[in-house]
C-alpha cells in the first residue's frame, strides 16, 4: 500500500482547490494556526480557474441573486436566441431541466428572493477591506484597482427596470450614489453621452488582474508555511466514519480536515460523502481588448449589456454572459464577441481598437447552485470533510467570509455567521 503524505500532524487540513474561495480559506486557517495543504491540479491563478476570468468584481453590493420574478416567461428566448445575455442549449434540456425549476423557483417572487439575502449580505459585508489586508500582506496591493462599481442607464425607464433590486440594496444598507448630468461625466468622462445616468455602488473594488491575484496569495500561503501539492484530488480514504486523508493523482496526502472548494469539480467530490448538491456550470466569457488606452476610475456595468466593464494591466476586460451547457461542451465564442457591440455604444470614439483588437478570449465554469446561495457546511458522511463551494457569480466577493465560515467549522467553535442558509442538506438530496 503506498504510504500517505503527511501534509501535518496534528490538525492538518488539506484544501481542495487553489482558486479564490481555497485560497482565502487557507490562509484564514493558517492565521488560527492550523497546519494547511493546498490541493490543485494547476496552478493558482491560471486560465483554467474562474477565478481567473472573472469580471474583477469584488462587489459588496452583488445582494441581488441571478433567478428574479418573470424570468420564467424569458426561457423560451433562452432557447431560441443563441448570442443572447442568457442561453440555453435545447440538446442540454433534458439533464438540466430538474435544476432549471428550482432555479426558477427560487425567484418566484420578491419574498422568495428576499428570503435569501441576508445569508448573501452575511457572507458579503466586509469584503473589500479583507481583500485590501491581504493584498498588503501579500505586497500586491498595486492589484487592487478602480473603487466602486457602477451600473449605468440610457433612459430612467431603464432605471425603473431594476427598482425593486435598488429598493432592496436600501433596505440592507448598501451604500450608493446617484450620478447624472455632469457628475457622471466627471466620473466616467469617456462614456457615450446615450448613458444619461447611473448609479455606483460605493463599497466595491476591481482587480487589476484576478489570476496574478491569485498567484500572489499563493506565494504568501507558501512563504508563511503551508504547503501546495500540484494533485487532482481523486477521493477521500475513510475509516469507519473518520477521515484519514485526500486521495489524489501524485498519491494520498494525510489530514485531519479537508475542505472542498474545488469549483465546477466540486460536486463529484460532495457525492462520494453524501451530498448530492445540484450543481452546474454557468459557463461565463470574458473577451479583453488588449493595449486599451481608456483607464476606468470605477467599473461598469451597462443596464442594456448585463456584463462587467473593467480595466486590467492589460486592456480593457469585458465580461458576463450566462450559457447553460454541460462543462465538456466546446465553447461557443460568438458569445464573448457580442459583447464587443455593447462596449462599442459605450465607448464609440474607441470602435476601431474595440473591432480590430487584438483580443484575449476566455471561458470557465461558474459553480452554480439553483438559488444562488453556496454550499458551506459539512458533508452528511464525515464531519470531518467540509463543503465550500457553489458561490457562482459571487466567488470573488464571498471567498473572505466563507473562509471565516469554514475557519469556524474546522475549529467547531460556535459560527460568527449562521451556517444553515448554506447548509449542503437544504437541497433535501442526500446519498
């Protein structure tokens, strides 16, 4: 029998996943002084993670789930619109139709989706100035990049769209301000004069570069001790209940803990200890316009394109997009080129750069759960194992207050956040 590797002894915890969520949770771990391994097939920060490719958003204001009233009228065009700002594939329907009804479920209405929102602000407040901490920890807080996020109108019909999702981001007291007329131009002087309003949430802040962000934290998780095993986890080897440690492609590691936080892989993992969590991939694109002269003071979010706008070391980052596929699905990139369209009303003086690039093109996995909330809890089978993922379009923002969670559940002290809203069982699948 191969002999394990002993990540630590006593109190070893081997994190499943070196993306952001995984990263955040070993540090956090590391600070309570536990002896942490970091499982990845790759390397942290690389194309193959979504948080990689992400919009740059670390959003405190992102309250708001994805599945909201009527939008059960909208799946037919779903179906029938290829290039549009939500697709799904009819050769897909059939596997993905049980987590489409719960999904449209959960946004039956304002009480439903209100019903969610104080485990999205729980998990949500605070995470701006953890990333600031962390980056200067790491010496890489010339990565922190445009504050605010702002999401920007053509017309006050527009506006009055999205007014029950502004109503409630007052209601839990996320700060925001109104920009119009000369304000907004003072803000943004570079965007086509048709957006005539917009309104910025304050407690927000984008990253320069999600994947070198990433890689910092990697290297300060590595400097303060904890180790990185380059591995695909494979299983868990139990005994009678107990976990003894992470099974895994270069061999098994020993640990006394792990943490699943493996993105779009996680859900396999979670089915060989008792979870059933139904989970998909949101497939997201990004596009950059590389060598993009236009620099950002906040990032943006036109009304008419639903897509992050912001700029990177490298250009100018355009991404968004919701594709229901299965992960193994070649990518579609017509739907990163659409968004070209919108980025040229945006900014028409820069049509030329923006048609002819060149461009960097991208596709991952966002990790999705029906409603919009992630998985946090440990799995039915051993206590010892603990789920961390699910986060979808919210991974960036959550990773600081789940892995606070997380950092809870291994210490079994009692949570500073209520863990039952994410409770890897509310989806009532077990086995």
């Amino acid at each position: 029998m191969e002999k394990a590797v002993r990540a630590t002894c006593p109190s070893s915890v081997a994190i499943i996943g070196g993306g952001i969520v995984g990263l955040f949770t070993a540090l956090e771990l590391l600070d309570k002084g536990y002896h942490v391994s970091l499982i990845e097939a790759d390397s942290p920060g690389g194309r193959q993670a979504a948080s990689y490719g992400n919009g740059t958003w670390v959003n405190e204001g992102a309250i708001i789930p994805i599945s909201l009233p009527g939008m059960w009228r909208a799946v037919p065009g779903f179906l029938l619109d290829p290039i549009g700002p939500f697709v799904l594939q009819w050769k897909h329907l059939p596997s993905l139709l049980p987590w489409l009804i719960r999904f449209l479920a959960a946004g039956r209405s304002w009480s439903r989706v209100e019903r969610d929102i104080p485990a999205r602000v729980a998990l949500l407040t605070g995470a701006v100035s953890r990333y600031d901490a962390r980056a200067s920890e790491a010496g890489i807080s010339q990565l922190m990049g445009a504050r605010g996020v702002m999401y920007v109108y053509r017309s006050h019909a527009d506006l009055e769209a999205d007014r029950p999702a502004w109503d409630l981001r007052s209601k839990y007291g996320i700060e925001h301000e109104v920009r119009e007329g000369e304000s907004l131009r003072s803000l943004v002087p570079d965007l086509s004069p048709e957006y005539i309003l917009g309104i910025r949430i304050l407690p927000a802040v984008s990253l320069r570069d999600p994947g070198k962000f990433c890689a910092g934290l990697a290297k300060l998780f590595e400097d303060r001790g904890g180790k990185v095993f380059k591995a695909l986890a494979t299983g868990f080897d139990l005994n009678g209940g107990k976990l003894r440690g992470v099974q895994t492609s270069q061999g098994p590691i020993a640990c006394d803990y792990a943490v699943i936080a493996a993105g779009i892989g996680s859900g396999k993992l979670a089915r060989m200890v008792g979870d059933r969590v139904p989970l998909i991939s949101e497939r997201g694109y990004h596009i950059e316009v590389l060598d993009c002269p236009l620099r950002l003071q906040t990032s943006l979010m036109p009304a008419d394109g639903k897509m992050a706008v912001s700029s990177t070391l490298t250009g100018l980052r355009l991404a968004g997009q919701v594709e229901l596929a299965k992960p193994t699905t070649p990518p579609d990139w017509r739907r990163a080129w659409i968004q070209l369209a919108h980025a040229r009303r945006m900014f028409p003086q820069l049509a030329d750069l923006i048609d002819t690039g060149p461009h960097d093109l991208w596709m991952g996995h966002r990790p999705s759960t029906p409603d919009s909330l992630p998985v946090i809890g440990r799995s039915n089978n051993c206590s010892e194992i603990i789920h961390a993922f699910g986060h979808g379009h919210t991974g960036m923002v959550m990773a600081p207050g789940t892995a606070s969670l997380v950092s809870d559940l291994v210490a079994g002290s009692t949570p500073k956040l209520d863990p039952k809203p994410y409770s890897p069982q509310r989806f009532g699948i077990a086995g």
